[in-house]
C-alpha cells in the first residue's frame, strides 16, 4: 500500500513536467512562468521553497527540544515576517522594477539596477557557492523516516528524489515547479495537521500534552519548574536569534525573491499575501509545534549519541501505517519542492548571469534553456554526492557549511535588494561592502568560529546578526561612497511612475 502510493504520487510529478513543457521553450517561461503565474500557485510556491524537511526534521526537533513549545514563535514569525511583510513590503516593488529591468534572477537585477557586470558576477559567485551545500541538506531527514517506513537504504532514497526532481523541472520548467509545488503544498497542510492531532491524542490530547511536559525538568537548561511548557521557553534571547534568522532571512533568499518576478497581477498580490501567510502559519507553526513535545518522548531518544534529527522521527515512529506514509510523502514533497527551486535559481544564474553575461553574450535563447537544464542536471548531481559523502563519512565540514549557507545568502543580499526597491541613494560600494561583509563573516564563521564571541558562535545567531548589520551598513556606506548616476537611478525607479488604469474599487477616480 505504501509504495502503491508513492509510486502514484512520483507519476503525478513526472506527468505534470511533461505536460508543462510547452510553456518552457523560452527563458522566460522556464525560469519565470511567462510571468503570469497566479496568486494560488506562487503563494504555494513561495511556501514550500520556505519550508523542507531541514524545517520539519532538523530545525523543529532542535529548536522543539531546546525551547519546548516556545519554538512555535519561530512559525508564527516565519508566517508573519517571512511571508506577510516580505509580500507586502518586496512583492508589488520586486515585481513591477523586475520586470522594467528585464531581469529574471537576482544577479541580473543587481547588474542592471546598478549598471554594473561586475556586481551581477559577484552576486552570481556567492549564490553559487552557498546554494549547493544548502541544495544538499534537503536530503538530511529522509533516512530515517523511509529507514522507519520502507526499511529502504539512505543512497536509494536520494538517488530517487533526485531523478524523479530533475525529469519534472528538467521538462517543465518553472511552470511544472508550480504545480507541483501547489500539490505539495496540499500535502504539507494536511499532514502537519493530522500528525499534530495523532501524536497529542497518543498523550492525552493538548491539556494532556502540555501537563507531560511541565513536568518535566532539565537542569543543565533552566532550572524553572514547567519552563518548556512556558510563553517564551528557557532562553528567549537565543530563541529570538532563531526567529530573525528563519522570518527575515527570506527577504534576502534568491529562490524565494524569484517568486515575485513571475507573479500575475496586482490580485494576485494581494491575494498571494493572504495564502502564503496562512500557509506559514499552518505548515511551520505546526512544526515547530509539533517539535515543542519532543521532550515527551526523552525516554525513548538519546540527542548525545543520535541528534536532534532522531526526534521526529522517533515521535513518528507509533503511528499507524497510513499516518507514516502521508509523513513521508510530506517530507518528500517538502524537500523536492525546495530543490526544484533551488537548482532553477541556481543554474539560471549560472547561465544567465555568468556564461551568457560574460563568455557567450550573443547566446540564443534556446540555447540559454539547454544549458539551464545541463546545468540543473549538474547540480542535482553535486547535491547529491555532498549529500551521500556526508552520510557515508560523516564529514562535518559540509554540515557546517549547509548551516551557514542561509545567513550568508541572507546576509549578502537582503539590505541591497531591500534598500534598492525604495532608495536612489544606494550606492554599487553599499552593495559590494554588503556581499563582502555577509558572505565573509559566514564564511569565517566555518573555519575559526572558536574565536567568535560566545553568542556568535552558533551559525543561527551569527547570521541573524549578519543579516540586521547589512541594514546598518548598505545606508551608511552610501553616504560615504559617490553617488549613484543620476540617469541609471531614474531610468530604474521610472517603473514607478507609469500611469496605469484600474478599476474605480481600486482606487477612487477624481
């Protein structure tokens, strides 16, 4: 019955590429959707590029664990920051200067706002170094629960997620991402909810729950009776790093911005808005829910010798059969549906912005689409192989890298996109001491973290930290650097200024 259902589902995914492929025949139908992907479809895709399994194995077991159910504020600030304020402070702009520009990735967009080669490069560069340890982690998680579900080897596991993604993105492009991702996403809101219920009900419902956990004590974490049932947990102040990190980080995250680009219309903005930030609070609340009860099952987890990563798992592990496939499938679907877009942003870029921007400038466009899909094979298969190397040696050089990935994307771009969208003052220095400043603390924060500050130490707080200095320095180092051209920032923001007709419930006529 199992595989019954997994094998029907991978048919859906593959048919849905295939089906898709008339609207890839272009740059701008693969990489973008011809930029009418509707409010259903984007907000959905947005969601589940946001969340995988890292998120639903790695990051709710951890956090789960070390704050109880004080973890669920990372949910709601990932809904909240993460979705509502990134679709209405970016959504509209991102998309209307994008499109002026003609940019479709976000190297592109800095190249042209600022008119410089140069910047698009660099950009390029540090997308393409941390996006791939960052594409490998999505395999972390799945061995154990198809170990659990299927008693299936970890290198079998991948090496069918990763077919499987490359045939539907390959033959589809964005469009069948989409799709699929709206699949997916359905399958992630149902899942969460019936797992939450089943593992509660398993302790005497949410009261019953609760109580279990008030009882229980670790001092080596705080020594306050009921604190891992409490409002704020036993370390606000780490919790709140956590929060920052995972909400503002996806304003500065190429794969999420480059939902924008391709969506529809104003309606599809505004309604985009209002799924995804439901979406949010359904699918990562729930997780890091969920995670919050982790110490329920202490008995039965060793973290010392297993890892945070076993915790899930293990609450899954007495479920009944139909529950264990729909985790997996949710896992699954998590996972595949932040992959595609990882390697669309991340072979996009490399042939848009670095082969085509530099070497081959007078590249066709079906050229340009043949070697973005050369290029998603070649990185599903570096993926992989960090994916199966780390698994088979345990080299814990490319888990630090993996943990370090999204504060140093976030941290590079967040403040000159940001700042771009609404100031002509931003300057091509700002962005470059940003780029410099993200991707080099990161980076350093690898190999000598012992010489960071306590609090620095942890590649979450660092990159939170990281992420809110870019919005100190990209204004500060504008002030001090020479202007922009004059001619450059206004041809930029003229985007803004067209006269468009709506409909008088839009905006009241004189």
């Amino acid at each position: 019955m199992k595989l019954a259902v997994l094998i029907l589902y991978f048919a859906v995914l593959v048919g849905i590429g295939i089906y898709c492929r008339k609207n890839a025949t272009d740059v701008n139908g693969f990489v973008l959707g011809g930029r009418s992907v509707g409010p259903w479809l984007t907000a959905f895709a947005y969601g589940t590029s946001y969340f995988s399994a890292v998120v639903f194995i790695g990051y709710a077991g951890q956090f789960g664990w070390k704050y109880g159910v004080a973890a669920t504020w990372a949910g709601i600030g990932n809904a909240i920051i993460g979705s509502l304020l990134a679709w209405v402070i970016l959504g509209r702009r991102t998309r209307i200067m994008t499109q002026h520009l003609d940019s479709a990735t976000m190297p592109q967009f800095f190249g042209s706002r600022f008119g410089s080669n140069a910047l698009k490069i660099g950009a390029s560069i540090i997308i393409f170094i941390f996006l791939i340890p960052y594409t490998a982690s999505l395999y972390n998680g799945l061995s154990r629960l198809f170990g659990m579900a299927f008693d299936i080897d970890y290198s079998v596991c991948i090496l069918i997620m990763a077919i499987l993604t490359a045939i539907y993105v390959i033959a589809g492009g964005y469009m069948a991402t989409a799709i699929n991702d709206f699949i997916q996403g359905i399958i992630m809101l149902v899942g969460i909810v019936a797992v939450i219920a089943a593992v509660l009900k398993s302790h005497g419902g949410l009261m019953g729950s609760l109580d279990g956990l008030a009882q229980i004590t670790d001092e080596t974490v705080s020594t306050t009776p009921g604190v891992f049932a409490s409002f704020l947990g036993p370390d606000p102040l780490n919790l709140m790093f956590v929060v920052i990190l995972t909400s503002l980080g996806t304003w500065g995250l190429p794969q999420m911005v480059q939902k924008f680009y391709s969506i529809k219309n104003e309606e599809s903005i505004k309604k985009g808005t209002i799924i995804s930030t439901i979406f949010a609070l359904v699918v990562a609340g729930g997780c890091y829910f969920l995670g919050g009860f982790g110490r329920l099952y202490s008995d039965q987890v060793d973290v010392a010798k297993d890892g945070f990563d076993s915790i899930i798992p293990t609450m899954l592990s007495n479920l009944s059969p139909a529950l264990i496939t729909l985790v997996v499938i949710l896992v699954l679907s998590a996972s595949m549906s932040t992959l595609s877009s990882l390697v669309i942003t991340s072979s996009s870029t490399l042939t848009i912005d670095l082969i085509k921007g530099s070497f081959a400038k007078k590249m066709s466009d079906k050229k340009q689409v043949f070697v973005i899909r050369i290029f998603i094979v070649v990185f599903i298969a570096i993926s992989s192989v960090l994916a199966l190397i780390q698994y088979k040696s345990n080299v814990t050089f490319i888990a630090q890298l993996m943990g370090v990935s999204w504060g140093a994307l976030a941290g590079a771009f967040l403040a000159p996109f940001l700042y771009s969208l609404y100031s002509k003052k931003v300057t091509k220095a700002s962005c470059w001491a940003c780029f410099i400043f993200g991707a080099g603390v990161m980076t350093a924060n690898i190999f000598f973290r012992g010489s960071f500050p306590t609090i620095l130490q942890s590649p979450i707080n660092c990159g939170a930290v990281v992420m809110m200095a870019g919005l100190v320095i990209v204004p500060i180092v504008s002030l001090i650097t020479p202007k922009p051209d004059k001619e450059l920032v206004d041809n930029a923001f003229a985007c803004y200024e067209k006269t468009t007709e709506v409909a008088q419930k839009t905006a009241l006529g004189k």
